[in-house]
C-alpha cells in the first residue's frame, strides 16, 4: 500500500479492516454452530446409540479369518478350549449362524432396527436392512416386552442367505446378546428376560473347556437348517466375581471352519447385476 494515505481512504482502510473482522467471526461462529448441530443432531440420527451396534469377536486357532479379523490371545484360547482358571469360569458354546448382524435398541422410548454399524437399518441401501426394519416394526411389542432404556437385542437376521442356505424351521431373527453399551447381560439373565418369545442358537455345551473337535462333534446337524455343513460355533466365556456377588459375561471367541466361504450366495452389488438375492424368507411366505 502506498504512504502517506489522506485521512479518508485511511477511514476506509479501518472499516474495511472492521468489517472483514466481524465476517471472519461470524465464519467461525458459523462453523461452530455446523459442528454443533453434526454432533447433537446428524449423529443422533446416523447412529442413535452414538457407536456401533455390535464389534467383532475375535477367532480360535485355527478358525477361518477374513483379512480384518484377529484372534484371541493364548490365555482366552487355553480357557474356551483346554482348562479354565478356576470354578469361577463357566463356557457356553452356541452355533455360530451366517446372516446379517442386527439389532433392535430401545431409544428414547422407540424401538428401532439397527445394522451392525449402529446406523437405522430403515435407511440402509440394502434391501435386507429395510426388511428386518419392517419385521421389528411387526414386532414392536415383543421387542418392548424384553428391552429396557437404552438397551439392545442383537442377532442374526437370516433373511438373504450369505454363505449359508438356511431351511428355517422358525422365524428369520435369532437373538444372541442383550446389551448395554458395550455390556453384555449373562446368559442365565438373558433368556430370562427373553421368556422364550425369541429364537436362540443352539446350545451345543455348557459347562467347562470345549475343544474344537469336540465341538465339531457336535456341531452336525445344524439346530437351524443349515443345508450342508453349519459355519461353526461361538464360545461366551462368563464368571463369577465373588467382590461383587454377580456374574459377568468375560469374552467370547469363535470358531469358522476353514472352507467357509464368506457372502458365496450375495451378488457384488445391491441391484442384482450379478447375481439374484437368494432370499430365505419373506414376509409374504409362510414362516
């Protein structure tokens, strides 16, 4: 800028220098408010529960693993299928099903469908999703009769069949955890408050350690139609803790044989291109 500036363009210079100011707070006031309203409104409505419906359970030796999958360190592994530490440890053993991973969560009174990611299945692009988000719908008072503020029924939703062929002989959803959070409510209390209004996985042991082979023993056949072999099983690790007089579920672990083949009957994409859905169930076929 040149010198020596007359005293009105020195008067302008200051409130274009004011007026830029106030533009430039009024951008960062802006710009809050946007995160303010992301925070409080958009990831309300993304994921109501503010994180993921359910996380990963960690693999057996041995167990067939997808290239984001992890295992469970050599304590856990000694515990689900050699020897546990002391009587406190009880191991229950379930068949692990091939589906799509769900739930339904009590929030702020509603009962809403959640994917996996925790997202509203209502408003997922796949076609699965919004079909188990109308079934929870069907199902409102079912889900009211076990579900508390803030908790979640999470399952299987074998509707479309992934890597399995299912020929169910009961209803689409299979409810394996209720939780809270991130806690998990022990097996005992949760079929309790299920009161046999839901489908379970089969129960293939409880008790101590379960190996692998022993579990494969009883494995075949599959408790849910399962055409050809069943994927292979979950181990829930629960125990006792004397200080606090209650039991709590600890890990869980699972096993997947090693020729499965993950998402075999899925086309790549959601329209069809590739391949036809195989749908196992309907809403307009008989259950």
């Amino acid at each position: 800028m040149r010198g020596n500036l007359s005293e009105v363009e020195t008067a302008i210079y200051r409130v274009y220098n004011i007026v830029l100011d106030v533009a430039l707070k009024q951008i960062e006031i802006l710009d809050a408010i946007n995160r303010c309203l992301y925070i409080y409104i958009m990831i309300p409505r993304l994921k109501p529960l503010g994180h993921k419906s359910y996380g990963s359970i960690p693999h057996l030796i041995g167990s067939r693993r997808g290239p984001r999958d992890y295992g469970v360190n050599e304590g856990q592994q000694r515990i689900c299928c050699e020897r546990a530490r002391d009587k406190h440890d009880e191991i229950i053993v379930q068949e692990k099903l091939d589906g799509a991973n769900v739930s339904a969560a009590l929030v702020g009174g509603e009962v809403l469908a959640l994917t996996r990611s925790g997202t509203l299945a209502a408003e997922s692009d796949f076609a699965q999703h919004v079909l188990f988000a109308d079934w929870v719908a069907a199902n409102q008072a079912r889900f009211r009769a076990v579900l508390r503020e803030k908790e979640r029924l999470a399952g299987e939703w074998l509707a479309l069949a992934h890597g399995t062929i299912y020929d169910l002989p009961h209803e689409p959803f299979v409810a394996f955890d209720l939780m809270t959070a991130q806690e998990r409510t022990p097996f005992d209390e949760f079929t309790q408050r299920l009161n046999g209004d839901f489908v379970l996985p089969r129960l293939l042991h409880r008790g101590g350690p379960l190996s692998v082979e022993a579990m494969l023993e009883r494995l075949e056949p599959s408790g849910h139609g399962a055409q050809g072999l069943a994927e292979g099983a979950v181990w829930r690790v629960e125990r006792w803790i004397p200080q606090r007089k209650k039991k709590v579920v600890d890990f869980l672990a699972k096993y997947v044989r090693p020729e499965k083949v993950d998402g075999l009957y899925l086309p790549k994409n959601s329209d069809e291109t590739e391949k036809p859905f195989r749908w196992l169930w309907r809403p307009d076929a008989s259950e």
